[in-house]
C-alpha cells in the first residue's frame, strides 16, 4: 500500500496567506492573526481516539461537522460528512496549498488524497485507484469531481493536446451530471448511474487520455418517478432552456407539459438553476468534441422520448387499447423518423410467430391492453435514452483516446451508494449488490489481505476480529449453489412468456436459499442482510426486469428509421433463431461488477469513506443515530483498530533497496547503488544507518514492514533532502567557480584600467617611432621603456580633456581663449625662437598648447607691473602645411604655416616627437613631416630663412643654437627602438581563494600562510672579571654608508628648486617622494634640489668594514634612557619643495620644512611590529653608537661625548645645506621630464596615425 510522500516539500504555486516575517535573529515572528484562528475540535485522525468505540467515533465526527470540519482520517482513509452547503474549501489558492504536501503537513481533506494518488503514481510507478462509497447523498459525486479537479490542476503538462485532455475530464462531469443524475428525496443531485473514470499518464506524469466505464444507469426513471422526486436533469435543462429553433423543430414546451417530467410534480429544486446547467451542458459538448449534428441528434432523441411519454391510451369495446389522441404518435413518427402507421401498430400491437420444430410457423398480431402497451411505450423510451446514454459515454472515450502508449493510470470511481427504500426492487438489489462487493474490496485489502500477508511474512502483530462480506456477495451472484441472480435467470428461461409466472417461479427457487444465515424469504418478498443493513425487496416485476428485452415490434420500428443516429443506437439484435440465451441484466452487472473489481485489485487503493449526516439535506442538523448506522456498517471501529495494529507500508525488498538506497554510505555513493549483498540485508543496512527505532519496522519473508506513516514520510524527506543536497553542493561548487571567474575576471579588468591609459600612451608613442624610424637620431629618453607619451603636461585639458584640475591649467586654457568643447591633446613648455631687430634670434619661453582644432602658443609677460600670460598666436591645424626636423638629435621644430602674415613658429621643445606624433592623429596625417638638415621657414611675410643642423662632438649638452645653427653631438641610431617596459617589482602574489577552488597552500600544495618568527634577539656574552690595570674595550662601531647614485643623463633646471646634473654626477638621495611623481630630492656637494630619479642608478656598495674603538675603561652601568626621536625647530634642515614641471618660472617661492626620518625602526616579528630602539643624527639618519647587549643608550661619559658630535653635526649640516627656493605653484611633485634623443636621417614614409581615444 503506497502512502503519500515526505514532508516538507516545497509547494508549488502561492498561498493567499504571506510567509511569517523573521527578526533580526532569525526566528519567525509570531503573528497576530493566529489568536484569530479557529480552534480544531475533536481529532483530525481517529487513530488517536482515546477511547475506541462507535459512540467515541460518532461524536468525535459530530465536533467537526459542528465546527465545519468535514474531513477526518482512519490512518490513509479519508471519512466526508456531506455539509450540504458550500463552505468555500475548494478554491484555488486551498488547492495550491496542498500540492507537494503529505496528509500529516496539511488538515485533513479531498484534495489530500488526490495529491497522495498523484504523488504516488510518479513516484512508484504503481497505478492508482480513488474508492469512494457510501450511501446515496453522502456526498460521492462532488469528491470525484474534487479529486479530478486537483490532479488536472497539478498534473504537469501545458502543451496543447494534454491541456485539451484535462479540459475533457473536468468536462466530463457536467455532460454526465446532466444525463446520468436527477433529484431524489435524499439527494438533489443523486447519480443514478455509476462511473470508473481512468486518467491515464505518461512517463512524465502528463495526462494523454482517459476512459470512462459507465455501470447500471437507472433508466426506470425516464418513464417513472415516486412524488418530489425528477426524471434525468437533462429533460428539464432542455424543456427550459431550449434554443428557439430545437423549439420550434421539436415541438419543446415546458416541462409540465410532458407526462414523463410532470407526473412527480417536482418541476424546480432549490439551488438548481437548469438554465445555467444547460449552458455548462451545451459547453461540456463542444469542449469533449461533440459536433453540431451529433448534438442535434441527441435533443431530436430527448424531445421523441417527451412526446412517447405523452402518448396516451383508451380502453375500447373488445378491451383493447387505442391511442387518444392520434396527433401525437404522428409527431413521435416524425422525429423518429419513421412512418406513422408503424409507430401505432408497434404501440398497441404485439406480433407473436409460432415455431414447429425449430421452423418458423404462423405470425400472428395481438392486441394490447392499455396496460400492457403502456408497458411497450416505455420500454421504447428506456430503452432509447439507455442506449442513447451508453453511445455519450463511448463518444467521450473515443475524444479522450490516448494518443500515446500511458505508463500508469488513475481510476476514481463513482458510483450510487447502497440504498434502501419502501418499495426495494432489481434495481436497488443490483446497486447494493455493487456496493458489496466495493465492501469485499475494503475488506480483502485492509483487513484480510493485510492479516494474510502478517501471516505469511510471518510478521508479529495482534489479530483483528472483522465481519467478511463475502458470504453476503455469494449468495447474490454465486451459480453453485445457485444464488439469486442464478434464481433469476431460471425463472426467465422457464416462464418468459408470463411475467407473473416467472415471478412465482422465482420465489419458488428462492426457497433453496433459505439456509443461507443472510437471507429470510417472506412470501413474495424476500430479505437479505447486506453489511449495511436489512433490506426487504418486492419480488414483482422483477422477472421481466432482469430479461431486459425489447419486443420484436419495437426493434422493427427502429430498423425502419431513416435517422441513421437511431440505428446506431441499437447495434446489436438478438437472433431469433440462437438457441443461446441472451445475456440478462443480472448477467451484465454481475460481469460488469467483476470486471470492475479486477481493476481495482490491481491499482494501490485510496479511500473516501462519505457519510449523510441527515434525511432531510439540512446544512445543520446531525442525526446521531443514523450516522451511528453509517459507522457501523461502513466498519469504521475495525479499520481503527486495524491501523493500529498494522503497518502502514510495506513494500518488497528488491523495490525497497531501489527507492532508498541513497540513504545509506554502504549502499550508495554519489547518486550510484554499489550495495553488492542480497536485497533483505539492504533494506537492513538502509534502516539501521537512517538510525530509526528497531520497533518502528520489521522484516518479512520477501517484504520489509513499516509501521508509522511518519516513518515512511520521514525515509521520504530524507531522500529528498539527498537529492537537495547534492544539488546544493553542486551549486556551491558552481557558485564557487563563478566566483573564482569573477575575481580572475576583476583582476585582469583592474590591470587593465591601470594599464589601459599606459597602453594607449604607449601605441601613441610607437606610433611616434614609425613616423622617425630610420630618418632621425634618437636621445636615449625617447627610447627609455618607461616612456609614455601622456600629452597634456600642463593640466590644460584635466582627465576629461575639457577642464583642466590644476590651477596652472585652468589660468592657461581661459589665456588661450579656446573654445570650451575643444580637447587638449598636448600641452607643454616650449622655447620660441625670436627675431631681434639687428641681432641675432634667441629662444624665449612659452606655452604650446595643441586641441583638436588648433595651436596655441601664450607668453608670460609683465603687464603695468604685473605677471600676465596671454595668447600670442593661435593657429588652425587646417593651416599647418608641414613640420620640419632635423635628422640629428637635436629637441628643435618649425611648423610651416599656409599664407600666414606672421612668421612661421621655430620652438625648441624636449617633446617634440610627442608633438609631432598628436598633430599628426589629430589632422589624420594630412600634415607632411619634413626631416633635412637644412629647414626653411618664413621669417616675416615674403621673407624666407633657414635653419641649419650639424653635428658637434664638443657640444656636452643637449643642443646649441647660434646664428641660424644648431649644433648637436651624435645621438643613438636611427633606427633605435624602445627599451622593454621596465618589470614592477615583484610584490606578494595573493592567490585567488574567494572561488574556494585553491587551498591555502596554491595548486602546489606548498603552505604559503605566514607563520611566526622568532624574535631575534642578541646573544648575550658572559662577562669578564675585571682584572686590576686593564680596560675593556667597548663594542665595534660600523660605520653607515649612505647610498649613492649616478646620473645616467645630463639634466638642465629649468625651474627654481631643481638640480641641475652633468653626466656621471654622484649625488645622495635624502628623499624619495612617494606618491609615484618620478622626482626625488637629492644632495651634491652640500646643495639639495629636486631631480628626476629615472636619470639616476644606484651605485653598488661594498661591505662596510668594522672601524675599532680605542681602548677605554668600561663607564658604569647607566640607567637605560629613551632617545628623542623628535628634531626641535631649531635643528631641522629646511629643503626645498618639491616643483612641478611646467610650474610658472620665476615666481617668488616660500621655504618649507621636512620632517627627519623617524628614530625608531619597527621591524615585523611574528605580525607585530616592535620597536628596535636605534640612535639618531640631528640630521636625521641613524648614527653608529655602541650599546651593550641587555642596555639602554650608553650613560656616563660616553653618552656626553655621543651627545656633543650629535650637536656637532647638526650644526654644520644646518650651515651647509641651504635649500632652493621651491616654486609657488609646486604643490605636488613634478612628472619626469625624458631626456633628449639623438636625431635621425631622412627616410621612410609617414604610417598613419593610431585612432583617438
């Protein structure tokens, strides 16, 4: 027996109600609307009654029905108590909520069972079955429907043929309602017919079809019904409801105009609206498939079967019938379609044929009483609406045809509950007899089968005592020794001719039963005690209704019919020449009833057990005693007590190892089954490692036994929660790897933002290189692999190119008086070459800035006494014809302007391939680049010069310019390229570990977490006794060695504040500036001043030799004394700032002092930094002093003569070192300007520029 899945499963769709909110801990917050709720009366499990008896069971169900509770639990049966009122527990959102759920998560309900049905098809691959009983108006039919609602809403699937599917189950229910249910007095909606519907699924789960089996449509009830009672619901919707055209087709009038719908006086019932359910009937049709001819048919059918019923006989002279009124038969013959004569004679006559010898003899045509025609006018009109009823069904399992092979199926059956009445016929005998034999199969599986199974798997458990119904289903259909069916048929055979004779035949056989314990005959009466109660059946008529047969004459008027609907509905008709006995109602239900329990035997069971609170449809009133009945007879007490004795599952070895074997390490590993043993010591291992109570479970002969639902839900939700985890470690490690690929993919972007500028520099300046490759001299500055061509050195354009951040900058772009939406290129100091009248040109500062659209060139003047820079020319690059260089390493340019009044600009600029190079980008190469040694310009309008370059091996510097020369030493080849970028220094590489994907230790599993160091500590000397006369000799002093650094270049100031340096200069560097500007403050010869530190190498050192002390008596020992490493304001050497390059020149400059370097040294120990107590200069470097290991400072008067050469040398250096007077606008420290490059000879073809950023 399957049971339903794990708790805690995630559901699937939303709740109306919104999650707890959580605090700040995490805990859920209590919710104010709980104090609201309604309180659960009685038990929602009758398992847990505490005392078992039908009166604890009655009034436990009364509580809830009282609080409208309607549903309650035996174990995995579910027990409905017809509230007989909506109470609004079948909404959508109440659906949701029971969706992956199991039955202890949730309240007991309908819902709960389909979602236990669905859950275990998919998950056992086991078909299922949905048994409701109980009696008529318990509430079967709306269970159904509830059950097919949840697993059409559940079920996956939204292709358009499974969407299809479920729209044909949920449509099946109204069509069928409507023509399979009527209103009786316990019921206003009472199924008079009985249904196993089969859902059937694929391997998905996804519903692709389905079938319906319809059983013992109570077809007596088209012509007869007792009072307050209604004929089929469809005669009333169509009489009603009916379209203007069917009306006037058909001849439709009301329902009291027709014998068959009026004669019950019941024409309307409260809370039925037969217009509304004849539109859900008309849409039902078209949703199944149903054409519009088909549908047509099917009214023409129900109007024929209104007008028979109005057909209405005379008794004349010879005591024959006539029909009173000869209209009517006429319009019968119409919608039948066939002649009318036909239809009297076949309604007042009868034709007999006599047989001699199996031959056939004389025809004969007798007349008919008015009795015994009224008796043929009904059977026509049964027997049209029965086959009518069986041809719909058929129609809906021909829409609902699987189109695919199904892989398990779903049953839900419906059918009539046992009913008793006054007058108890074949009818109720045949609906009764179904209903026990649904009883046999609660019995066998619940109670006898499972006591069976115990025995054979020889499994301990307490017996329960149980009344088995068998003998009850034996005496109804049993043929040896005959049953009541077998009577039946006996009786039909000996005296069919006469229906009364065959009755009394019939309550002749009965008088063999007689010792049978369930059955008592009473005269023409007879009482069998069903498990639900005694029922006294009236034996007449009942003959006949078991022949179940048409006269000859009626099957004739249907072979005549022209309306090829109406012979469809007759397929079959009998032979008259087989001598085989046809099959008769008891024959066919009896198969049907077998048939139907094969089914069910071989599907996992569920059950809904319904119960009718009262007689009277009251939404209030619980009758005690007549539940009290119910109980009994359903035997509720038993199925507690057997679930309290049984086990909830079991399941075979092999299926039980197959479905839990993830659970255990020993029988699985990572999702695959490597249990290598028998099957039996698996399910062992699998329940012994899941640690749950040896009392809990049992192993059998070939089963393995569960006792506790919880247990099962428990191995459930720890299978699922094995799944769940696996995949939470496969999206951990996924997580982890998107991480690792995030932090790669952040470290390569931040390189490339740090390096992406410099990349752009660097394209710029080997672009500059193809333009001079192999025509001009190079200075080694060009080709320094730290070369960047950055452009705007002046901070006139800013970061955006549009505004510059400085101060220097913005004075410059408003004196140039350029646009505000032109872009700085480059921007530099310059020297200008100026005429003089009657002397010699000589270079004039300035500043040249180059945009996108022009050339500027301003001057620093004074104007009435006061410093102004302003623009002395602006050029357009459309203007500029070519620029002209040497083919020497010389710094000079002229730039050819078209038709220009003024002279054509000669500038000395140390940039000018960086010039050059963005004049050339921004004018897309249209500027011709002219490389002689000889270069012409316009002096003034009409007036040419020239320049002239030669090479001079005396000239030390960059360049000399005298009298229209320019004379140069050889600089580096032509075709020199740049040096490699210079490597960083290597700094701590911080492996990526945020993924998770790398250990601490890196892929080589080498331990790169830092461990701690010892201190280091001076070993201590023992020492020495003084001897009388001797002196000990203090400690050797190392004498530190400043370190020193050549120029690598020549290095002309040009700013107030920097160090003018020749080639191979020794300099001390006293101040590194680190910020990354590139200038660090250095000393030569007493004078201190800013210098560009590419320029200058470090000059390696040798070891430093001990210099011993001379010999003197040990001083006492001194107390130790903390040293000051704080200089007073006296004796603090006053350096100059450090300037910026391009920093207005010769503006006054204010002196600023530079801390000394700290007189502690801490040094990292074990990730602490303690402090190493050292001896400080007045000028701030450490001085060598012998201290004594485990001392302080050396007291006495070694610590007076250490402290007067510290004064010493504080004074002096004070004097000595005078610092340069630093620059106004010098607030930061200057970019590095590159040296000179030797030029290049004339050559290659100019490549086109790199595109702008």
């Amino acid at each position: 027996m399957a049971i339903s899945k794990k708790a805690g499963a995630k559901k699937v769709g939303a709740a109306s109600k919104p999650p707890p909110a959580k605090s700040a801990a995490g805990v859920a917050k209590a919710d104010w609307r709980e104090g609201f709720k309604k309180a659960q009366a009685g038990v929602s499990d009758m398992t847990l009654l505490s005392k078992l008896t039908n009166e604890a069971i009655n009034e436990n169900l009364e509580k809830r029905f009282k609080n409208a509770e309607i549903y309650t639990y035996i174990g995995n049966v579910l027990i409905s108590v017809n509230p007989f009122r909506d109470l609004g527990i079948y909404t959508q959102d109440i659906l949701q909520s029971y969706r992956g759920k199991n039955r202890l998560e949730m309240s007991p309900h309908v819902f709960a069972i389909a979602e236990g049905a669905y859950y275990n098809m998919n998950a056992y691959k086991e078909n299922q079955c949905v048994i409701i009983s109980g009696e008529s108006g318990a509430g079967k039919t709306e269970a159904a429907k509830r059950i097919m609602q949840y697993i059409a809403a559940v079920s996956s699937g939204s292709k358009s043929g499974i969407q299809d599917v479920k729209d044909m189950v949920l449509a099946t229910n109204p069509l069928l309602e409507s023509f399979g249910c009527a209103k009786t007095l316990r019921n206003n909606n009472s199924s008079r017919h009985g249904k196993y519907l089969e859902i059937m699924f694929n391997a998905q789960g996804e519903p692709i079809g389905a079938n319906i089996t319809n059983y013992l449509l109570e077809k007596n009830r088209v012509v007869q019904q007792i009072r307050e009672e209604r004929n089929f619901h469809i005669f009333y919707q169509f009489t009603k409801a009916a379209s203007a055209g069917h009306r006037d087709h058909y001849g439709i009038q009301g329902p009291e105009a027709y014998a068959y719908t009026a004669n019950s006086q019941c024409l309307d019932v409260n809370g039925i609206d037969d217009h509304t359910d004849y539109a859900e009937t008309i849409n039902a049709m078209n949703t199944i498939g149903l054409s519009a001819d088909e549908q047509d048919n099917i009214f023409r059918m129900i109007a024929a079967i209104l007008w028979i019923g109005n057909v209405q006989y005379l008794e004349n002279q010879e005591g024959n019938a006539e029909i009173s009124d000869a209209a009517v038969p006429d319009f019968v013959a119409y919608l039948l379609q066939v002649d009318a004569g036909n239809v009297t004679k076949a309604l007042t006559q009868r034709i007999m044929e006599t047989r001699r010898g199996g031959r056939r003899g004389s025809v004969y045509e007798v007349p008919l009483n008015p009795t015994q025609a009224a008796a043929a006018r009904d059977a026509l009109a049964k027997a049209i609406y029965n086959n009518m009823f069986d041809w719909i069904v058929e129609r809906i399992n021909q829409s609902m045809n699987p189109r695919s092979q199904s892989a398990n199926v779903i049953g839900v059956l419906d059918i009539y509950g046992f009913e008793i009445f006054d007058n108890n016929s074949f009818e109720q005998l045949c609906i009764n007899y179904v209903n026990e034999k649904l009883q046999q199969i609660f019995i066998q599986l619940t109670l006898k089968k499972e006591q069976e199974e115990y025995a054979y798997e020889q499994i301990t458990w307490t017996p329960i005592n149980y009344f088995n119904n068998k003998i009850v289903c034996d005496l109804i259909e049993e043929k040896r020794p005959p049953g009541i069916f077998s009577a039946l048929n006996d009786a039909c055979a000996t005296a069919h001719a006469d229906p009364t004779a065959a009755d009394n035949s019939f309550i002749q056989r009965t008088g063999m039963l007689s010792s049978n314990p369930h059955f008592d005959s009473r005269g023409t009466k007879f009482l069998i005690k069903h498990y639900a109660g005694d029922v006294m059946y009236n034996v007449e008529g009942m003959t006949d209704k078991n022949k179940d047969s048409l006269l000859k004459d009626i099957l004739d008027l249907v072979d005549s019919s022209a309306n090829l609907y109406l012979q469809k509905l007759f397929p079959d008709r009998p032979d008259p020449d087989s001598k085989k006995r046809p099959p008769t109602a008891g024959d066919r239900i009896k198969s049907s009833a077998n048939a139907l329990v094969e089914k069910l035997m071989k599907a996992q069971p569920s059950y809904i057990r319904t119960i009718k609170p009262n007689q009277n449809k009251s939404p209030t009133e619980y009758d005690t005693q007549a539940i009290l009945h119910q109980i009994k007879y359903l035997g509720l007490q038993e199925n507690i007590r057997v679930r309290r004795a049984g086990f909830a599952y079991r399941n075979t070895f092999e299926k039980m190892v197959e479905r839990f074997y993830l659970l255990s390490p020993n029988t699985s590993y990572a999702g695959e089954y490597t249990w290598q043993g028998d099957a039996r010591s698996g399910c062992e291992r699998i329940l012994t490692d899941t640690r749950i109570a040896r009392e809990e479970w049992q192993m059998g002969v070939t089963k393995a036994f569960i006792k506790n639902p919880e247990t099962l839900f428990a191995l459930e939700t720890m299978r699922d929660r094995y799944w769940h985890n696996m995949a939470m470690r496969i999206q951990r490690a996924y997580r982890n790897y998107l991480r690792y690929k995030e932090e790669c993919a952040r470290r390569i972007q931040r390189m490339w933002r740090n390096n992406k500028q410099g990349l752009q520099y660097i394209q710029l300046r080997d672009y500059g290189h193809q333009v001079l490759a192999g025509r001009k001299e190079r200075r080694r500055f060009s080709l320094l692999g730290s070369r960047r061509f950055m452009g705007d050195y002046l901070d006139v354009g800013g970061a955006s190119g549009k505004g510059g951040a400085s101060a220097q900058g913005q004075m410059l772009r408003h004196a140039s008086g350029m646009g505000p939406g032109e872009s700085v290129a480059f921007s530099s100091r310059i020297q200008l070459l100026v005429s003089r009248l009657g002397r010699s040109s000589v270079r004039s500062p300035r500043f040249l800035i180059l945009t996108d659209k022009a050339v500027y060139i301003l001057v620093t003047q004074l104007v009435n006494k006061q410093v102004t820079t302003a623009c002395e020319r602006r050029i357009n690059l459309g203007a500029i014809s070519a620029v002209g260089l040497s083919s020497l390493r010389d710094d000079w340019a002229v730039i050819n302007v078209n038709g220009a009044e003024e002279a054509d600009p000669v500038l000395h600029c140390y940039l000018k391939t960086e010039l050059v190079t963005h004049l050339l980008q921004r004018t897309n190469g249209a500027v011709n680049v002219v490389i002689s040694n000889s270069l012409e310009y316009s002096k003034r309008k009409d007036k040419k010069a020239h320049i002239t370059f030669k090479k001079d091996e005396t000239v030390n510097k960059d360049d000399v310019y005298k009298s229209s020369t320019v004379s140069v030493c050889t600089g580096e080849a032509a075709n020199s390229v740049s040096k490699p970028a210079p490597k960083k220094k290597p700094g701590l590489v911080r492996p990526i570990t945020s993924g998770k994907l790398l250990r601490a230790g890196g892929p080589s599993n080498a331990n790169n977490k830092p461990k701690p160091r010892a201190i280091p500590r001076p070993t201590p000397t023992p020492a020495k006794l003084p001897v009388s006369g001797a002196t000990v000799a203090p400690a050797a002093t190392v004498e530190q060695q400043v370190p020193k650094y050549k120029a690598l270049y020549p290095f002309v100031s040009q700013n107030p504040g920097e160090m003018a340096l020749d080639k191979d200069d020794i300099v001390q560097v006293t101040q590194k500036d680190e910020s990354g500007s590139g200038w660090w403050l250095v000393k030569k010869n007493n004078i201190q001043g800013w210098a560009p530190c590419n320029y200058l190498e470090l000059i390696p050192q040798a070891l430093p030799s001990a210099r011993i002390a001379p010999v003197k008596r040990a001083p006492p020992r001194a107390p130790c004394v903390a040293t000051s490493s704080t200089a007073t304001a006296t004796n603090r050497p006053v350096v100059a700032a450090k300037p910026t390059f391009g920093g207005g020149g010769g503006a006054a400059a204010a002196a600023v002092a530079v801390q000394p370097k700290p007189a502690v040294k801490t040094v990292p120990v074990g990730g602490k930094a303690h402090e190493k107590p050292r001896a400080v200069a007045a000028d701030g470097s450490a001085a060598p002093v012998a201290v004594m290991p485990g001392l302080g400072a050396p007291g006495g008067f070694a610590a007076v003569l250490a402290r007067k050469k510290a004064e010493n040398a504080a004074a002096a250096s004070s004097s000595a070192n005078a610092a340069p007077t630093p620059p106004i606008l010098a607030a930061k420290p200057p970019v590095a300007p590159k040296p000179t490059a030797p030029p290049a000879a004339n050559g290659k073809a100019i490549p086109p520029p790199p595109p702008r950023r």
